[in-house]
C-alpha cells in the first residue's frame, strides 16, 4: 500500500487531479464528507489529508511515502527526505516586507516579526544583518502597523494583504511552490509505484509548458 | 542455557548476532569512557550527527562532554603502522540531542572501524560487512552505495563556486535535480555540465546496471579510478550474494570535509529513516594529524522498534492464582511445576485486567485446577 499525505485545501485538490491522471485514481475522495482517509485498495493507495505544514513530518516519519508540502515549509524545517519534483504550482515567494516609510535602522538589531523564523535567520545571516525574531503564528502584517516589529518575513501571493495594509515588499528571499517529497527509505522499497508517479507527473508539467 | 527466540527483543537479537559476524572477520571488541574532553569534540563539530554536545565540569575544572560519537575515540587510540590494519568493533552507548524537540537521548550503536594502511581489500570488506549487518537484522534490506570521488571530480569539472558546489551536494542528499538545474542556471554552468549532475544524481540502480553507466560518464581520472574502487566492491558484494539488495546512488553525499572515498547507508523494510550510515573517513584523519586512511560504519540500534516483533496472541502461558491461605512453598512448587516444560508462569491472586493468557490454573487447598483454557 503506498501512503500519500495530500495538504487540505485548494492547493491539495489540484495535486490530486494530478495524481489521477497519473492513473492512481481514488473516486471516494471527492465525495462530499469529512473523511479524511481514502483508499482505492485495487490500486493499493491510500490518500490522507493533513494540514500543509504537517505533511512533510508525515513523510519524514514514514507515515505517508510520499507527500505534497510547499517550499517554505521544507526550508523552515529541513525534513530529512527526498525532494523529487518541483510541481509548479501553489507558486508564491517569500518575502521581506515593511512599511513604505520604513528606514533601516542600522544603529541597533532589526526586529523581524515571522513564522518562519529559520528562514529568516538563515537570509539576514547570509547577508550578516544582526536581527532579532520575534515569531508569530499569524497575522504577521500587523507587526510593523503596531510597532512590533520593524518588518516581516512571510510568504506573498498577489500582494493585495500586505497593499491594503500599507505595506510593501522590499525584498524577495526565495521563490516559492509546491513540491512533490518522499520517504527516504519508502523510496527504497516502493521505488516502482513512486517512480511511475514521479514519470507521470514531469510529463504532465511538460505538456502544461508547451 | 538455550533461550528461545521469543526472549529477545530486535536490539538484543542485532547485537548477538553482529557481534557473531564482526568476530568471524578478526574485528576485536573495542571498550571505551562514557566521557571526553569537551576540546576533543569541539574542533571537528561538523562530524558528529547532533550538533548539540551535552557537556558537565569534572572536579579538575575541566569541561567534559557526554561522549556524541564514537569514531573520534577510536581515532585518538589507534597507531599507524605501515603494513598494519587496526581492526575493532564497538557496542556503546551514545548521548545526543534530538533535532526537532532538544530532548537528550541515549542511543545505542554497534558499529566497526578499520584504520591504518588501508587498501581496496579493507574497503570492500567493510562495505560487505555493512551489507551482512543488515541482513543479520532483516533480509528485506537495501544497502545504497556512492563514492565521494565521483561527486568530487563531477563538482570540480563543473566550475561551479564553493557556495554553488554546497547547494548542489545538499540537493544530491535530496535527489532534488530540479535545484541542481537552477543553482547551475544562477551561476551560468554549460548545458553538458548540468546534464552530468543532474544525471549522477538521478542514478540509481543495482551496481551490474548502473557501473556501466558510470563508466561512460567518466571525465577524468579520478572520476574513473573511483568507479574501478565500487567495481570492486561490487564484485565482492556479487560473490557474496548481497548484489541484489545493494543499489549504487549519489543520493549518499557525506560531508565532503571528511569523507573522501566510498560512503554508504543502510535501509531496512519497515524502518522510515536509515539504520546504517558509514564511509571513508580519510579527511578526518588528516584532520587529526593522523597519515593513515580509515573506513567504518554505525548501526542504530534505536530504529530497530521500529519493526514490529512478531506479536504474540497471548501475554503469559499460564496465570496462576492462589487463595489467601496458600503456603509460599506450595505455590513456589506449582510455579516450578508449571514451568518445567519452558511456560511462562505469572503469579497473582486476581486475575489482572486485559491479560491475555492461554491457560488459567487457581491452587485451592494445595492442588492445581484448570479453570479456563483458551489455546
């Protein structure tokens, strides 16, 4: 049986109809219910739903083989897996953002308010900006409104919340999407379903650029 | 005395039998302090697993660390003689400190070092006993095998810089070519260069299939002398029947400031993360001042909970309950009785809750009556 942790929401629909089309169909799963288990056990596949920034310690831990988590939550937490395809969807960036007046104080630490406070250290580390990291687990962009915080680092879509809010996005860290993770050692064991997954899905991604 | 094999559990069972295996190949047993200066671990922290040392003062005013690793002990006692070989296997205890919630964990490790004039003899017989090990736990294994001369000499060909090679070796780790292509891409590598990394690290397959491969990507001598160096280990895994369970792949990137030649980690079906991790540790000597080469591996012994020992249906053979009034020598008797033919006996005077025995005997007035009987 091979285990597939799918993230809940939008994002994870779409991922599924890839799935699909790659023959590894589950009907059950679109019927309207608060399932969140499905198995389609002639194909011997079982899909689960979880919530985004838990699939990847789903797979780590083996309790799924494969799973869909975005790039953010794979650079914030470093899971030991296989990062096997760049899905090319859910494409968002991570961001610095601030108010337009914003000045850099360069006399004392810039506070950062985050989530994702790993990537934050690791950036201003790398261009050697003394920081200290106020972490939040939501509604970042009040920060710099209240005086929280002089910025933030999150993660910026359209850009609509942090404009409404009268901010603005001073740096781009990274890019951002979705990508397609696995077990170490279930791709060991069960490198034939995954590989086929795997084949699948870049051609799908191919047909989609032409 | 003959112990079944219901008593042991995997860890204890694993031990036996590497034990066994290790001794059958001349590796000594190898016994060490619990504790090691602080200094010791300091310089080469980027060795050890866990970057968190859990440390304490001595009575001298000296920082001492609860020992992290095992290699680096066994670095610091050996001699180099030329022509010679040192050859040890160890069962100890290490302490470290989990990554996702800090919390310090006891973990036992077997494992095995050869250092000294090591050839490509010591080298192929260390993978093998890699792959044995695995098989002593569970024969559904898969031993994955890489050499960091190939990832060295694909990088230094490629042109990329020091930041650029870092990111690319992380995403070998990760079987991710997509970064490979886009770190490649940054720093303007040509196509054919890419194409080489790209394609290393998507290799993967059993040594008869993925050799020749190798040997068409070969770019220069390096690259070529180290897959002659798996070849040989092949060969040697071939002739011992272990070829079908090991696969070559350069998802196995060590830390390239240590490791210079054949690195390898072991997986076992049932088991999410690696139960065996080892190399060539030859940087790391030089490290230490030491002009002799080494290999070795470590077998973590704390992920064999993860398999599941074949669960019996019952608790207790036989529960034995006994009135108020019973003598202790009448009871003891019973038990001995009981017992004779291997049963396990548990004594109570009530029946616990949720115990699952086979056969249910009460003594009543100095004799055994069967009361229930569920096998």
């Amino acid at each position: 049986m091979l285990n597939i942790a799918l993230p809940k929401g939008r994002l994870g629909e779409k991922v599924y109809t890839m799935f699909e089309k790659a023959g590894f169909e589950c009907p059950s799963i679109k019927e309207n219910n608060r399932k969140l288990i499905f198995e389609n056990t002639e194909l011997g596949i079982r899909y689960f739903w979880v919530k985004p920034s838990d699939v990847s310690i789903y797979v780590e831990h083996g309790a799924a083989d494969i799973g869909v988590a975005g790039k953010d939550i794979l650079l914030e937490y470093a899971p030991d897996v296989y990062e096997l395809l760049d899905l090319d969807i859910g494409k968002c960036r991570m961001a610095v953002a601030g108010k337009k007046d914003f000045r850099n104080p360069s006399q004392r630490p810039l506070r950062v308010a985050t989530k994702f406070a790993n990537i934050a250290k690791n950036y201003y580390k790398s261009i050697g900006r003394d920081i200290d990291i106020i972490h939040l687990n939501g509604s970042i962009e009040i920060a710099p409104i209240l005086g929280l915080s002089d910025v933030i680092v999150d993660i910026v879509e359209t850009g609509t919340t942090l404009k409404e809010n009268n901010l603005e996005v001073m740096e781009t860290i990274v890019p951002i999407s979705a990508r397609l993770i696995a077990n170490k050692a279930s791709f060991k064991f069960k490198t034939k379903q995954i590989e086929r997954i795997l084949e699948s899905m870049r051609e799908q991604l191919k047909e989609q650029k032409k | 005395m003959n112990f079944g094999d219901a008593v042991f559990e995997n860890e204890e069972k694993a031990i036996f039998n590497l034990r066994k295996l290790y001794t059958e190949y001349g590796f000594s047993k190898y016994k060490m302090s619990k504790f090691e200066e602080y200094d010791f671990y300091v310089r080469n922290k980027d060795f050890l697993v866990s970057d968190n040392i859990i440390t304490f003062t001595d009575s001298d005013g000296k920082l001492m660390a609860l020992k992290p690793d095992v290699t680096m002990s066994i670095i610091k006692s050996s001699k180099d003689i030329k022509g010679f070989v040192q050859k040890v296997y160890y069962n100890e205890n290490v302490y470290r400190t989990s990554g996702d919630t800090g919390q310090v964990k006891e973990i036992m490790q077997v494992g095995l070092e050869c250092i000294g004039d090591i050839d490509d003899y010591s080298i192929a017989e260390v993978v093998l006993l890699a792959a044995k090990s695995l098989e002593c736990i569970d024969k559904d294994y898969v031993l994955d095998i890489s050499h960091m001369g190939i990832i060295a000499e694909s990088l230094a060909q490629s042109g990329l810089s020091d930041a650029g090679r870092n990111e690319v070796m992380n995403a070998f780790g990760e079987k991710n070519v997509h970064a490979i292509v886009d770190v490649c891409q940054k720093e303007g590598i040509k196509e054919e260069k890419t194409a080489l990394l790209c394609e290393l690290s998507r290799l993967s397959g059993v040594p008869s299939q993925v050799i020749p491969k190798l040997k068409e990507l070969s770019v220069s001598d390096g690259f070529s002398a180290a897959v002659s160096q798996l070849e040989d280990v092949s060969e040697m895994l071939k002739t011992n029947g272990c070829e079908g369970c090991t696969r070559i792949d350069f998802s196995v990137a060590n830390n390239m400031k240590y490791y210079s030649g054949v690195a390898f980690k072991g997986f076992i079906n049932g088991i999410p993360g690696g139960v065996l991790s080892g190399g060539q540790y030859d940087k790391l000597m030089k490290k230490l001042d030491r002009s002799a080469g080494a290999i070795g591996f470590a077998v973590y012994l704390d992920m064999l909970h993860w398999i599941e020992k074949a669960s019996s249906d019952f608790d207790v053979d036989v529960l034995l309950i006994y009135d108020q009034g019973a003598e202790v020598l009448e009871v003891g008797n019973a038990v001995k009785e009981l017992s004779r033919n291997g049963k396990s006996v548990m004594v109570q005077r009530e029946i616990p809750k949720k115990l699952r025995y086979r056969q249910l005997i009460k003594l009543e007035k100095g004799k055994v009556n069967i009361l229930e009987n569920n096998a």
